[in-house]
C-alpha cells in the first residue's frame, strides 16, 4: 500500500502501546522525548523497540521502529564494529559508556559521545540495551576553536549542557612517582581552578565559591577510589558512574569522566565533565517495571511471569512440582459490553487481592496475563489434586459477587492446570499446556482441567501461528491474490475473488485453510477481514487508474457481521480510495446466515442497501434455509467445488449442480461454480445455463502484477475455449 496515497502517515516515536495506557506511562513518554539525547531502546539482538523525539529528528526517520543497527546508523565510519559492540553488551551485561563515534548523516559530519547500557532484568539477565548518542561535534569544533581563543574557551564551557571542571595540581607532581604516594599527592593537592555553572549547580552555590576546593571537599563517597582508577588508566578516566549525595540529601547518579595534562613528565591538571543521569536511571527502571508489570493491576506481567517460573524450573530439585493454573473469566466481553469498561477494570483489579486472599499460598505468584486471563504459579506443589484443589478455591472466590456501582455482578471462570516436571518440561511448554487445559474446561463447561494430552487439539504449530498471526495482519505481511471469474455467456472477466497467502519466514506457504480458522476463533477475523478489504480496494483503484473496471469479491466470516461498525467500515474504505460500491462484492457462506438468521438478514441488508453485492459461498456444504434464502439480499450463488471437480464421474453430484442452477434461477439468482479444472467441466456447466466459472483451467489465483499480465495474455492467445462463443475473452474497459 506504500504507492497509495490516501493510506494514513503514522509515527514511531512513541513507546509500545501498552505503556502509554494511563497517566503514568503518559508521563514517562513525556520525560523519554524530554531528553536531550537521542535515546534508543534496543532489543538483544539490535532491533530498535523504542527512540524518542531527539532520535527520530538526528536521523530524519519517523520509522525507526523494527530497524536494527546497520540500517540506522549507515553513516557510521564503522557501523558494522557499532553493531557487534550493541550485541556484545547484549550478551555479556558489560556496558561501553563514552564511546566516541563519527558519522556524516544525510551529508553533514557529526561526532557523537555514545553509551550503550546494558539493561538488566532481575532474574534473567540482559533484557536489552539502551543506546544514547549525544551529539558532541559541536564540542569537537569548539575544541580546535580554544586552541585560538580564550574567549571561544570560556563560552564553550559556560554554555555547555554538562557540567565541566578543572583542578590544578600544586606543584605539579612526577608522573614517574610510586603509585600510591602519587594517588595521596593528587588528593591533597588538587584543588578546584575552573568549572562552569552546570558544576556549580550541583553543590547549589556560584562557581566562585568552589574554586580552591579539594577533591575531599567537592568529591563523592568513592572520590579516593575514583583517583585511584584515573591514576591505573595512565590519567584518564573514561565515563566511571558514581552515586553522589547533593544538599538536598537525595542520592543522586553521576557520570565523570577526565582527562589529566601531562607536561614535562608532570601532571599540572586535570579536566573533567560531569554529567547528572539520574532521571536516564530512573526511565530504565521505569521502563523495566512497565515492561514486566500490568498497568492496570500492578500485577507481574507475562514476561514477568516468564522469568520467575524460568528461575523456579531451574532452581527446582529433589522432586519437587511446579504447577501453573490459568483463569479465564468467562462472558467478561457481555460485561464491558453492557455496563462498560470503567466497571470492568474495577473487577478486574479486584481478581488478584481475591485470588490471594482465597489461596493464602507461599511461593505463590499471581500475574495478569492480558485482558480477562490471569496466571497462577504455584511452587512446590506435591501432586495434581493438591493444584486442582487450589483451583476450586480461586474457582470460589471468584463467583462470590463483585459490588460494584450498587450492583451486584457474578462471575463464572474455566481454569486450566499443567504440572512441571511431569507434564511440561519448560516455561513455553508450561503455559501452553495449562491453557489448552482451560481451553478444554471452557468447551466442556467442567470449569476445572488438569492438562491431558488426550485432549490436547493443539499442535505447536496452530499455538505457534496463533501467536505470530495478530502480528502479521497488523504489520500487512500477508499476501493477496486474485482469481479471476469468467461469464459463460460473453467470455468476459466479471471479476476477480480476493485470497489471503502467508509466506512464513520459516514455515513456508501456510494455507488459509489452516491460519483463518485460528482467526475466525478470535476478533483477529475483524483486523484481517478489514486488511483484505483495504488491500482488494486499493488494488481496484490502481486497476481503475490503467483503464481497467473490475469488481473484487471478499469473503467475510460470522464474526465479521458481530463487528456493529463492519458497514461504516466499508463504507469508510470505498470513500478512502474514492471507489463506487459497486465494485465491491462480498462472499457469505451458508453457515453465517444460520448461526444467527435474523441478525444475519438485516446487516446483509444494510450492506445491500449501499450498493455493494453479496453472494452466497460455498453452496450446498451447509444447512441452508430455503426460507432465509429467498429473504436474502442476494445476487449470485457460489456451487462449491466439491459437488463441480467431479461432476463429470459422479452422477450424484451432476445432479445437485444441475439442480442448485435451477433452483437459483427459479430464485432469481446468478450462478458461478468454482473448481472448474477442465474444458470438460467448462462445457457441461455452459449447457447447464450456469452464468459464470472460475478454477484452476481458467486461471490460478495470482498475484497482482501476475494478474496484468494474464489480462494481456489471454487478450492475445486464449488457452481454453468458450463454448458458443467466438469472441477472445475480454475484460470490460472503463469509458
């Protein structure tokens, strides 16, 4: 959709949606592009999570989201070297603070002062790793510049952002002294000669009134310790993080680094910069706390979950069990729905005080693992029936009533138990087989299971697509092809029908028959029905804009006709790309219409009465009523393949296609049989009185740009043949 210029622009400065729920995560947004410096939080392998404002300006790139190292920092000198350090500290916890790097970015030279800090998570280790880079040519320039002026000098260092100082040493001392006689000399005689009001600042009085200070006077508790360190490093001291109390008795986080002068084998001074990262500290915490905690309940997270039972398994010994219970409310959508989402955060911040209060377990963790889906872990557990009778407390206090608003609401919830070591062998394992289990309590309406393998229906390849496919409608990587659908009785293109491909990185072709059930059992069906519409529409735009009129079908699903704003959605994307309702058809199967008949009949009737056509898919799988069928607003009756491809062997199913065509008719409708894989076929469907075909003998789906050109071919040379019709097949050209 990228060629498309009605899609919206959207930003990427922000952090993950899911911190920017409440005040609290609107204020650390606030404080992250308050910044000075460009900020980047990376992944452990070197994917950008989150930049701020600061970012997106140095690299003029509103997108920065999803790039990794290489790509953002083109510009570097030796960017591949910068991409191997961030992996490094991923990997070992060791953080390269000070760095400085050099860049020419969209043409213009820049040196930056570049941290990269490890980002730790208590119980697992390096979570990630916050890149800062503060761009430093200008003090590089005005570097060269006090080599020429005094006066440049002074400004460089009274204007400076962080605070810079100088202690003399008199008289110098011999670089050449012993180690420890010249780490004493330095602290006794160093006193304060320079510094600039940032410095000052942090001792809240004037520069004048630090100058001729010691570093006793004017260091931190680890001042001798830091002199030790510059004295080691040949008389530098690259970056070194201290915690230094100010006059308000707050600790604060500073960050020195500093450079001796060596003249004549002697150290006559030392220069340094301080800088106060004490708020960077505090976002990293911030940060982390969000990233492993619900904002809503205040509860561990699920990654937070994670760790602890990763840490638990591995600490785990001498027989002892793990076992994790998932609790599921049942219906809590009908709560939101009906009295709202304010009444249904409240229960839901009551669920785990109630939950610790019913178990009063030690070694017990309760976390919020999204929505209405809450994790119980519990440690040490002997057997099974010990978790099992756990799970009937949580089971009972739940249904106790919630007063909420003077109303008394009651709760039911399915829970499902998995057992470590004897049922799951690891965390992922774990999880996925207490959730199968509450699955399992939900469909069976038992309310409580213990995971069983007999009753698992979830292979790790489903539960894997289930978890990658939000991500994927979301960030468009399916794929759309088209087949067309041919008139019998003028040997036009009268269409085209709109079919999902997803090319999985690592699995290859997964077939739709696979991936929309997973979709169709949740609201994910809504994100990716509306994709396919926007994706179909503005594809006929394009076809429009060479001269070419063709209608795309869509299939929708029952779930798509719950969605109470599927018509102003249709109706916003037809405005969007500027396309007359006309063009658009939608494929209903006869599943849809019987779930809910009534329901069924007056949305299809509000999407009829825009002008968009519907059909019905498939016909002759399900149980269609011949009563709803002739109140539907429909035009055209799809005979599924099934009955099509082997009409010609089977008499039996000749005769249902011959028979679903005349009904049709007698009904008014239009028919199209799909399957169509030979001229055979073709022909008897032509004598059938049958008004359209589509199949493998006509055309395989395709991609867009497959489809221009079989339009051109077929226009020259067609490969099968009409019968009674004389004509090439044409497809219609607008005027």
């Amino acid at each position: 959709m990228r060629d498309f210029p009605f899609r919206p622009r959207t930003g990427s400065s922000s952090l993950p949606d899911y911190l920017l729920n409440n005040s609290e995560g609107f204020i650390v947004q606030k404080l992250f592009n308050s910044l000075r410096s460009a900020v980047l939080y990376l992944d452990k392998w070197g994917a950008i999570i989150s930049a701020n404002i600061m970012a997106e300006e140095l690299f003029h790139d509103e997108a920065l989201i999803g790039k990794t190292v290489l790509e953002f920092l083109s510009g570097w000198d030796d960017k591949i070297h910068a991409h191997q350090e961030v992996l490094m500290v991923a990997r070992t916890g060791v953080s390269v603070i000070g760095a400085i790097e050099h860049a020419f970015i969209h043409g213009k030279e820049h040196w930056f002062q570049v941290d990269k800090v490890a980002v730790r998570d208590e119980t697992t280790g390096v979570k990630g790793v916050l890149v800062t880079l503060d761009d430093i040519t200008l003090l590089k320039q005005q570097e060269l510049r006090l080599q020429q002026s005094e006066s440049r000098y002074r400004a460089f260092v009274d204007n400076s952002q962080d605070a810079i100082w100088c202690y003399s040493i008199n008289p110098p001392l011999p670089i050449n002294l012993p180690r420890q006689e010249l780490i004493d000399k330095v602290i006794s005689s160093a006193t304060l000669r320079d510094c600039n009001h940032v410095f000052s600042k942090i001792y809240n009085t004037t520069p004048e009134q630090l100058f001729g200070m010691s570093f006793k006077e004017t260091g931190t508790y680890s001042y001798a310790d830091n002199i030790e360190a510059f004295v080691d490093n040949n008389f530098r001291l690259s970056t070194e993080e201290i915690v230094w109390r100010n006059h308000s008795g707050n600790d604060v986080c500073l960050q020195i680094s500093a450079n001796g002068t060596i003249e004549n084998e002697q150290l006559v001074e030392i220069w340094g910069v301080t800088r106060d990262t004490t708020e960077r500290h505090r976002y990293i915490d911030r940060l982390e706390y969000q990233a492993n905690h619900d904002l809503l309940t205040g509860l561990p997270n699920r990654n937070k979950l994670k760790n602890i039972a990763t840490t638990m398994i591995e600490q785990t010994q001498n027989g002892k069990k793990l076992a994790l219970i998932i609790v599921d409310l049942d219906s809590f959508k009908d709560i939101n729905d009906t009295l709202g989402h304010h009444v249904g955060d409240e229960i839901i911040k009551q669920i785990g005080p109630r939950i610790s209060n019913a178990i009063n377990e030690m070694n017990t963790t309760i976390c919020r693992l999204g929505g209405d889906e809450f994790g119980v872990l519990l440690n040490d557990i002997k057997d099974p029936q010990q978790a099992q009778l756990i799970a009937e407390q949580i089971l009972l206090c739940i249904r106790e009533l919630f007063y909420i608003n003077e109303m008394d609401i009651e709760l039911r919830a399915s829970i499902g138990i998995a057992m470590y070591p004897c049922q799951a062998s690891d965390f992922s394992t774990l999880l996925r087989y207490a959730d199968v289990a509450m699955y399992t309590a939900k469909q069976s309406l038992s309310s409580i299971e213990v995971y069983s393998s007999e009753t698992d229906k979830y292979s790790t390849k489903r539960l894997s697509l289930m978890n990658e496919l939000g991500r994927t409608i979301r960030e468009g990587q399916l794929e759309l092809y088209y087949q067309p659908k041919v008139s019998l009785i003028t040997g036009e293109i009268t269409g085209v029908e709109a079919l999902s491909r997803w090319i999985h990185p690592t699995m290859g072709f997964i077939s739709p028959s696979e991936f929309v059930p997973i979709a169709e059992m949740t609201d994910m069906i809504n994100e990716m029905t509306v994709w396919v519409l926007s994706e179909s529409l503005a594809q006929v735009w394009r076809w429009q804009k060479q001269g070419l009129d063709i209608k795309v079908a869509v299939n929708i699903s029952a779930r798509n006709l719950l969605d109470r704003d599927i018509v102003k959605k249709i109706k916003s994307l037809l405005l969007r790309y500027q396309l007359s309702p006309s063009c658009l058809e939608l494929e209903i199967t006869e599943s849809i219409i019987m779930n809910n008949p009534d329901y069924a009949l007056k949305i299809l009737k509000e999407i009829n009465d825009i002008g968009v056509d519907l059909s019905i898919d498939d016909f002759g799988t399900g149980y269609s009523s011949l009563a709803y069928l002739k109140k539907l607003p429909v035009k055209w009756l799809k005979i599924d393949y099934a009955f099509v491809i082997n009409m010609l062997e089977d008499e039996h199913d000749q005769i249902i296609v011959n028979s679903t065509i005349n009904m049709a008719h007698n009904l008014g409708l239009s028919v199209i049989a799909e399957g169509v894989e030979t001229q055979e076929i073709l022909d008897k469907l032509t004598q059938m009185k049958c008004e359209c075909a589509q199949g493998y003998h006509i055309a395989r789906p395709m991609a867009a740009e497959q489809f221009d050109q079989w339009i051109v071919e077929y226009s020259k040379n067609k490969k099968f043949t009409m019968p009674s019709i004389n004509s090439d097949i044409t497809i219609k050209r607008l005027n």
